[in-house]
C-alpha cells in the first residue's frame, strides 16, 4: 500500500458536505474545513517567509482552530509543534525556541501563559482576537498552491512528557500518522458513518495517531472534546454518535469510576483504542458500556509499539513486534514465550520474565558488563553524531537502578551520586583510546565540567 500524507488524507474531504467536524454547537462540513484550512495555509505562506524553519507553535485545547491549523500545515508545507498547555514560564519558553517556532497561536484561555514570558522576536497570535480575524480578512478567497509533501517530510513536533529531565521534541513525519491511521481504521472497519472522538490533547501522539489522523483516514465525522471529562464522556457519546474514541493513561478507570446507570449500554460506541489500562478497567467499561476496548502500546519517539492480539489472554499487550525480545537480565538471553494453563495461569513465570532493555540507555546510567573498554571507545567515535561535548567521557556501571514506584529510573539521582558510589566507574579523558577503571588517584581529575557523563 502506497503511503499517504496528512495532506492527501484532507485532500480526499474537500468536497464531503455531509460530515466533518464537530465542537459543542459548532458543526464544520469538511469542505468547510478544508476550505478553511487553504485560507490559513496562505496566511502561513506569507506569515513564514524566508529561509528560516517554517515552524508554528500551537498552545490550544481540542477546539476547531487547532484542526484547522493543522489542515493550514498541511496544504502550506509547514511543520506544527504541539506546546504542552500545561508548561509555565521559562519551561515554556525553553520549548518554543527548542522547536524554532517562528508563530505562536494560542487562544483566550491560554493566552495569559506567555504573559511576561521572553519569547525574543517569535509572533503570538491569538485566535479569539479580533486581529486574527483582520489577518484572516485578505485571504478569504484565497486558494493558493497546495504543498506535495513526501509521507517522511516531517508535520509534526511532538513533545515527550519529560519524566526524567526536560521534554524532547520528536520528529514526527506525514507517515507517522497516515501509517497507523489508515492500518486502524482499516482493522476496526471505520468509514464514513463512523465518529471518532477525540478528547485527549492534539499536543500529544496518542491524540494525533490514534484520534485526529482515524477520522480522516476513515472518511468519518470527528467530535472534539475540550478537555477529557470523565462526567461528560457518555453524554458526548451519545450526542455526537461516536463510534470510535481513544485514551491514554487512566481516562478508562475515571468513566468506570463514575455512577453506574441502567442504561449505560444504550449508547452507539463500538471501539475504544488507546494504551496503559489495567486489565480490571477493560473488563469493566466492556460490561457497562458494551464497547470493545482494544489496549496496545507504543511510545511518542516510535521505539516500541505493541499491538494487542485477539486471541491474548486478559491483561497482555500483545505479541513483541519483529527486532524486539524480551531477555534474561542475568543472562542477556532471550526468554521462552510465556505458556499458560487451562485456567489462563501462567506456568512458566520464572523462565519467561525477563526485560525489554538487557542494557537501558539513560541520560546517565550504567553497563550491565564493562569488559569492552577499547572496543566501546571505537564504537563512539564511529559515531558521526556525537560531537566533542557529546562524547561520554564516564562509564558508571551499575548492578542496579534506583527507581520510583512505577519503576521509572531515576537519572536525578545517578546523576546527584555521580562517581561517589560503590558502583565501578570507568574514566576515558580527552584523547585516550580508552576508558580506565577509575581509581582514587584518577579521582582529582574529575574537576566539575572536565569530562561528560553518560553511561547505558
């Protein structure tokens, strides 16, 4: 199957009148839409001019603008870059420039946020303005050329949670959405009668992949919600007749956790697709609400992405896609597949357990076995992406990793311990071909900013 791009996937609705977008009272055909998103698009054209990145930062909830924005991108060839609407100040700051915005739009509701906050010469636009309305004014007929992006020209900046330092911004391609979108909505048989609704934040993949991109791969109807609302969820289901919505985290067990009613079941939703539910939520919100819930998992930098399978028992993900294995930590070997018994227990729990990383990469961390230390030097300096300042000058080795209560590493405190610890620690200075255990008399050359630290 040829690969599709965010553009060509609007371009296929410019002449759909009757379904399209919906927000609260507000109903967009998506002809209207697409219509509205080349009057952006040209505006972008002349706001964006110039040799540097076509950048665009969007600070908005779910509301029709931030839709049609991306539609703006999409015909304009520029990139958008999801801003995390609950970043403050110099957090916030840092993001917008990390990410070249060149424009900012943002709407009444989050406007205040960059109150104050130095921006250097980047433009904030607000929407609910009436100087958006004058910017919009000369370009309402405008139709203007339309990009023909490649499915791997980047659309999107998408930022990461940021759980164990700062947020990074991933490169996101046209293919990143269209891929899934299209292989989804193909395997749960969405089409034009179907509503997709979206209520997880635009600013986050799992919005973008599994929400926004669904429904224009589908040829349906998409309904967006603000904020998500656990009260809310029903009644929008019914309202806007939504056949399809998607979550990540723990929106599922907020739903189940409101009041049951009698009448739970008579709603028209079919599939609920998302990741990071616990088994019990599944079981529940199947019960009530008469829906299929699909649980997979994947990650915002495309590392990993597991699909569920229909014939896996309850509460697992699914089958590791190809390149991927689970090993022994001991070991370093693979894992035998799990093999369960008649009652869905599993028998073989201590051979089959094992971990995705045998070695995880870190901001800091440390290698399970360190014996390779010439062979590791050469590695890195094969590597024509790390520069000078990049190059890892301490290898902290570590047996194991202090981590939080739902086991994420905690590279603040590796990095607060930095050599001071029982774990050995290897040393390669500017200019060795090697690194070197570190000793008590190489401690004194370990002056702050003499060598960088990383370790896998």
């Amino acid at each position: 199957m040829t690969a599709l791009t965010v553009t060509e996937l609007l371009e296929r609705l410019a002449d759909v009148d009757d379904r399209g977008l919906r927000f609260e009272e507000t109903e967009l055909s998506w002809r209207e839409h697409v219509a509205q998103s080349r009057r952006r698009a040209a505006l972008l054209r002349d706001l964006l001019d110039g040799p540097a990145p076509k950048h665009i930062g969007i600070l908005m909830d779910n509301v029709p603008e931030f839709s049609l924005l991306l539609g703006a991108a999409a015909f304009s060839g520029s990139v958008v870059v999801g801003l995390n609407t609950t970043r403050r100040g110099a957090a916030l700051a840092r993001d917008i420039a990390l990410a070249d915005c060149r424009v900012v739009f943002t709407e009444a509701a989050h406007a205040s946020l960059l109150d104050g906050v130095d921006l250097g010469d980047v433009r904030v636009i607000d929407v609910d303005s009436p100087e958006w309305t004058a910017m919009l004014a000369p370009f309402a007929d405008t139709v203007g050329e339309t990009a023909s992006p490649s499915p791997d020209d980047l659309f999107m900046l998408i930022f990461t949670s940021g759980t164990s330092g700062d947020p990074k911004a991933v490169r996101c391609t046209h293919r990143k959405f269209t891929d899934p979108a299209t292989m989804l909505a193909t395997r749960f048989g969405l089409g034009p009668d179907d509503t997709v609704y979206v209520s997880m934040p635009l600013f986050h993949s799992n919005a973008m992949i599994a929400g926004w991109a669904i429904g224009l791969a589908a040829r349906g109807s998409i309904a967006l919600r603000r904020r998500f609302s656990a009260s809310g969820f029903l009644p929008d289901v019914r309202r806007y007749g939504v056949t399809f919505a998607n979550y990540v985290g723990k929106p599922l067990s907020y739903v189940v956790a409101t009041p049951e009613q009698p009448d739970d079941h008579d709603n028209p939703l079919r599939i609920v697709y998302g990741n990071e539910a616990s088994a019990a939520d599944v079981a529940e919100f199947t019960r009530r609400f008469g829906a299929r819930v699909v649980d997979g998992f994947g990650s915002t930098e495309g590392g990993i992405a597991i699909a569920s399978a229909p014939d896996a028992p309850a509460g697992a993900l699914g089958r590791l896609p190809e390149g991927i294995e689970i090993l022994d930590p001991e070991t370093g070997r693979r894992c035998p597949p799990a093999v369960f018994d008649a009652n869905g227990r599993i028998t073989n729990a201590d051979a089959a357990t094992g971990e995705v990383n045998v070695a995880a990469v870190f901001a800091y961390g440390g290698l399970r076995d360190f014996d390779l230390a010439v062979a590791f030097a050469r590695f890195l300096d094969a590597q024509t992406d790390l520069g000078p300042k990049q190059m890892p000058g301490l290898i902290r080795v570590c047996s194991e990793f202090p981590r939080t209560a739902t086991f994420k590493v905690l590279t603040r405190s590796l990095a607060a311990e930095r050599w001071s610890c029982s774990d050995p620690v290897w040393l390669r200075e500017r200019g060795d071909s090697e690194f070197r255990l570190l000793s008590d008399e190489l401690v004194h050359l370990l002056e702050p900013a003499s060598v960088g630290t990383s370790a896998r």
